[in-house]
C-alpha cells in the first residue's frame, strides 16, 4: 500500500491522493527535468525519525536549487496525515517499518509553484535484508575533484535533486559487477559517499573507538544518520574524526558501514572484490545507538 | 495548446491523453529520481525534421542507461499523430514552430515497464527570440575532466537524461548574472557544451571557412543539429574541424554560436561579459545551411 499526500493551501493537512491513479502532469518539471528536491525518512511504530533534521536539510536543497518550499507546519500536517491515512487502511504493528518521502518539484511547467507531496509505502523487505546482511561495495569515480563544491555552485553539489539518474546507474553497474552497492571517490583519490548514503567507519586503537566519516567539504550530501548518530555516540564515549578519507583508511578500519535513513546502518562485507573485517560487536553497538536516535 | 501521445502496446498509433489532466503516476522513476531520457525535435510546416537522428540518439541513451525502448516504427506512429492531434486542434500555419519531445521513463516502481509519451507544443517566443537576437554567455566549470567519460560509463556522460538539474541550475546561475546561457568548460579547461546546445565556431582564414565544435570524446551529448550542419557545410564547401577547444579559440573566433534542435542556431554576443565578433553574414549563410536540414 501507498499514501500519497499532496501539500496544497486548499487543505490544511495536506490533500490526501489516490496513489493508484497518475497524479502528476506529464509537463511537471520534475518529470521532465529531474528540477526538483526530495528527503526519505523512516517511520517507526508510526512516528517519523528526524523530522527536523530532514526538514532543514530539504530546506538546504530548496536554497542551492532556488526553489519555494512549503512552510515546515505544513510539511509536518502532512507527514501525520499520511502517515494517519496508511495506518487507517493498513495493519501498522510495532515493527512495521514506513518509508516516508518528501518531494518537491519546480512544478507545472509556467505554472510558476512547486509540486510537493509526501508519499508513505512499507520498507522494501530487501532493504531490511541488506541491513542485516551486509554489502559487497564498489568504489566507483564520481568523476568530481573534492574541492569542486566550493567553487561551482551550479552543480548542486549537497543538494537532494531528483536527478538521480547517475546514482542509479552506479548501483545498477555494482549490480551487474556482483556487488550491492557503490562509494563514490573523487578524481584526486577521495572517499566522497554512497549513491544513497553517508559511508562511516569505526577503528579501535588502545581501547579508544574513533567514528569517522568523509568531511562535507567534498560536495557530499550531509548525512542525517550520520550526523546523529555522531551525536549519540559522543555520549557513549566515541571519538569522532572527519575525512579526508582515501580508499586506503577503509582497508584498514575495523568496521565500514554505508548509514542512511532507511536502511540505517548496513555493514560492509567487501570492497572491490576484498574481503575487509566488520566487527560483528561494533555493527551491534552501533546498531544500538542508530536505535536510540528518534 | 500542448498535445499527449503515450506510446502503449493497446494503441497502434499511441494512445492521446488530455494534458490538461494528471497523467504520470507519482511513483513514476521518471519524477522520483530523473531515471529516464529524452530528446527535442522541431516540427516546421507541421513535419517532424531529423526525426531518425533523434530516435538513434534515444537508442544510444536507453543503452547508456540500460532501459527498454519501443519500437522506432512506434515512435514515429506517436509523434504523426501528436502532430495530427495538434493540428485538428490549433491553426498550424507555414511559419509554426512546435516541439516535438520523446520521453521516456524507467517507468512507475516495481512495474518493470518504462513509460514513453510524445509531447507537442509551441516552441517559446523567447526561444525565437534567442535565435534572432543572440545571446549572452558565461563560462562555468562543469566539474569533471574531458576524459572521465571513457572510464566512467556509470557517470552516463553523452547520454540525453532527465536529470538535468545542473544544467537548469547553470542557466539559472546565468540569468543571476545579467547573462543568457552557459558554455560548460572541464576541470582542465577545455570548452564542453551549452546545457542544452552544441558549441560551434567558425574561422575564415585567407578565404577557407572552417566550422569547428568540440570532440564528441570529452563526453558531451553528440548533437544531432552540429552533426546535421556539418554534412550540409560540408557540401557548401566549408572545412570541418573538431577539439580540442579552449575558451581562447572562441575569443579568437569570427564567429560563435549554440546551435540545437529547437532554437537552432543562436549567436554568442559576449563571452563573460566581453563581447565577441559573430559576423551576421557568417550567421546568415550557416542558418540558411540549417533550415536545409530535414
């Protein structure tokens, strides 16, 4: 089952769509342009993770794109709207798990007003699989040098466009390379992130445990999780580090994980083919404190 | 007036929707992640012009991107009777200019179906006037480096994709500042491509015309207008040439122009901010060598 919940000025909560019907114009410029932003959260026992944080990182994106964002009240309205209307027409258990996306385009083309909505749809059950399985990795170029963001930008470097079509491509290329997934590097040797992820890595050196993730100085996208997950781990004790990172650190780490919204955390098994070691213990510890953040 | 033909096996010549009216599922991979392509033709005197130009070029994205197409005999049915459909309904005379546009999506998730529709409207009054008036044009970097396309097949360089969100944002970026379009350079400083158009350039030196654009192996999209104008200049008696180019062969140039399927050929009035010499005899005889195109 599918929620989709328009944000519309005509109705407070939102404007509750039927999803089995076509409900864009084939002239938005989202579908023709890929002009547009989006965010996914997770919904646990019917509450969305990291509103805010998602919020303020859509409201980057609008900024970087130039794009009118509905007000964040509304936004929220409509979240417990469809997340209301899914529990309404299906069963929502204790461990169901929602996928709760915010999309946002330029709109009809001269129509001059964004098309937003927010659409609620269960998990893909590969996606809980691969959280407990873990991933066999790629690094894939992303063709960028890692100071690019700071000079261009028009390239939209940190913003959450829907012109995914090249993330799509690299995971389609591990896919057909015997891999799951992708961590982009950039063209001077820099580990940037994963095609829908923040890639994160944990060493152990004298009882002290260091979290570490690539700075977002390389025009990757900021990471929700990470960055929470950053948060709780301070509490618990953890040293944090940020990049620069090269493929190299990664070899040499006790853990690597792609982390991200709704996948959470997803240890890394391989990368290029190498085997690498994931503690089993950190990926439950750090499991444990991805659990806590709400 | 703006015209629907969805291509579907149900309907021989396509299926005409109401483009007044939803007709794109939200779900669709086209709107949620700019997972598609798509290509523009100009319609003159209510024909298509290099309708096979633009169907090989949709192939060779569709293999770049790894999606099913229809048939091109389907194509060419869609758009005779997006052009048919135009015409019952709106005064097409001699001089009207229509977009033709093909596209088409990995379809709606999970469906494993692309969606592909043909899209008819009037070509802009503001594009015509680009094409009369020239235009203003700023360098931006496009990030990567002019031999990235060559090993980096998932970065879908040369390929006509829906996510095109840089290249709106470029456009933007130009409008901001008192501009009209953009001519991408590499990170080592080779001139790329317009966001939507061809570079082109023209030398007279002791009598010889030379028609120069940039190398197709820098992973620009192979314009089918350039390539079109080449064969018809060619046999007018110009010399061809192709880059590597910098932004100092345009300075140096008798002439620059974006040329493209819609606007044709544009002229470049200035350079970032400089202005540069486009002989309008040398824009004359090259558009009178366009309009030959068929």
């Amino acid at each position: 089952m599918t929620v989709l919940v328009f944000l519309d000025p005509a109705h407070d909560g939102g404007r509750v769509a039927d999803a089995s019907m076509p409900q864009l114009m084939a002239t938005d410029l989202g579908a023709t342009r890929g002009d547009g932003i989006f965010e996914s959260l997770l919904a646990l026992n019917g509450e969305a993770r990291k509103v805010q944080a998602h919020l303020d990182r859509l409201a980057s994106s609008a900024r970087a794109l130039d794009l009118d964002l509905p007000s964040e009240d509304a936004w929220r309205r409509a979240i417990t709207t469809a997340l209301d209307e899914y529990a309404a027409g299906a069963r929502v258990q204790a461990d169901t798990e929602l996928a709760v996306k915010l999309m946002v385009t330029r709109g009809v083309e001269g129509a001059d007003a964004p098309t937003a909505w927010v659409q609620v749809a269960p998990v893909p059950a590969k996606t809980r699989q691969q959280r407990r399985d873990g991933l066999a990795v790629l690094f894939l170029e992303r063709g960028y040098d890692s100071t690019v963001a700071q000079r261009a930008p028009w390239l939209l470097m940190g913003a959450k466009t829907l012109s995914y079509a090249v993330n799509m491509a690299a995971v389609r290329y591990a896919r057909a390379h015997d891999a799951d997934d992708v961590i982009f590097t950039s063209s001077d040797g820099k580990v940037l992130e994963g095609p829908t992820s923040t890639v994160l890595l944990a060493k152990v050196r004298d009882g002290v445990k260091t979290l570490l993730t690539p700075q977002l100085e390389s025009g990757i996208l900021p990471g929700t999780s990470q960055s929470a997950l950053f948060t709780v781990a301070k509490a618990a004790g953890w040293e944090l580090g940020y990049g620069p990172l090269v493929p190299a650190d990664l070899y040499d780490a006790d853990g690597v994980w792609l982390i991200s919204s709704i996948r959470l955390l997803a240890p890394v098994n391989s990368l290029d083919g190498q085997s690498i070691t994931t503690t089993p213990e950190l990926t439950r510890e750090l499991s444990e404190l991805v659990a806590k953040i709400s």
